[in-house]
C-alpha cells in the first residue's frame, strides 16, 4: 500500500492491468485516487465494493471504448501480470497497451528478484487451513517459476500448479527502448523492484 501511495499521484487517471487485491483497490479509490482495473477473472474482482465496480473492466478493448485512446497517465503492471507473459507476448503487450497511455503517460511496473526467488526457493512447505491442508512447492526452472499446489480434505483432493517466466530488470529495460519507452528504477529492493517507463512519442 504504501509503494502505491508513494508513486502514484491523485489527480493521475491510473488503469491497474491484471491481478490486483480488491482490498487495496478498495482502499485508494476510497482514498481518492482516480483507479481503474483490467481483471478478466471474476473470482478476482469479489471483493472490490460495489460503489467502484464501474471501473473494472474485463478486456482493454472495453476500457477502450468507454474511455477512449489515450486516456490514462499511468498504467500499473503488477509483477503477477508480467510475469504471465513470455518474453515475445510482453514485448507484443508493451506495444499495445501505448494507445491507453497519454502522450506523456508512464508505465509502472514491479518485478519479483529472479536472483531472491532463485536463492529462496522453498521445495514444499504444508499448512493446515480449517479442514483442509495445502502442500504446496516451488521450483526454479531456468525463467520459470514452477509453483505446485496439492490440496486435501476429509472429501476432496484437488492438484494445480502456475507456471511464471521471471525476468530481470535489464529484460524490461530493452524492450521498453524496443516499444518507444525510456525507463528508470525508482525502488530495488530485496526480493521486488519498481521500474517506471516513461511513453516516447
């Protein structure tokens, strides 16, 4: 919350792209902040209050017609949208999301350390929760974040996994000059960093 408060303006139009906590969401718009969040998921959007769920979208292209081209200051990439992406769909996604941005729009991205995840890997790890217990596991591949999930109860059994691409910050440095952006590190800290591009042209 506070990074949020930290590098974000009030009177900036900010669109949030992907997984975001409604609770936060809640939050800053109940601050004043002028909000705006692309979730295609609706178990992900449960919690946003019924009084902001007007400024959820499902797809750009909604945010698009709504509030037309051009129309936010800053787009907020959290580190769990980045890393959906492989390294051709993220260079092929800075490109696209340009024309939601201002002429003198920013992006503001925060990463996951490869090197902090990499050191820290926790191979499995079990809680118990009500009824339940989750064993759950996560593995270092190259890129790839590999994180594995069994859950059991006294009448079920459920198994998932999440496969992430981790990247390093020199990664999203070069392909922001690739998509017209110039780009800075505003906060590296141990295990995220937070980079800030800014929209050339």
């Amino acid at each position: 919350l506070m990074l949020y408060r930290r590098y974000l303006q009030k009177e900036d139009r900010v669109l949030v792209h992907g997984n975001f906590s409604a609770k936060l969401f809640n939050t800053l718009c109940a601050e004043g902040y002028d909000l705006y969040l692309i979730e295609s998921e609706l178990n992900r959007i449960a919690g946003i209050s019924e009084q902001y769920l007007n400024r959820v979208y499902g797809l750009s292209n909604e945010v698009v017609d709504v509030m037309g081209s051009h129309a936010f200051h800053k787009i907020v990439l959290p580190g769990t949208t980045i890393a959906r992406y492989s390294r051709g769909e993220l260079l092929l996604f800075f490109r696209n999301i340009r024309h939601l941005l201002a002429t003198d729009g920013q992006l503001l991205i925060s990463i996951h350390n490869a090197d902090y995840l990499r050191q820290n890997v926790q191979p499995i790890a079990s809680r118990r929760m009500e009824d339940c217990t989750l064993f759950y596991g996560q593995k270092v591949d190259r890129d790839l974040l590999i994180f594995n999930t069994y859950l059991k109860s006294a009448t079920d059994e459920k198994v998932g996994y999440v496969v992430e691409h981790l990247y390093e910050t020199d990664t999203l440095f070069e392909f922001a000059k690739l998509s017209r952006y110039r780009g800075r590190t505003l906060y590296a800290g141990k295990s995220i960093s937070i980079l800030e591009f800014d929209k050339i042209g």
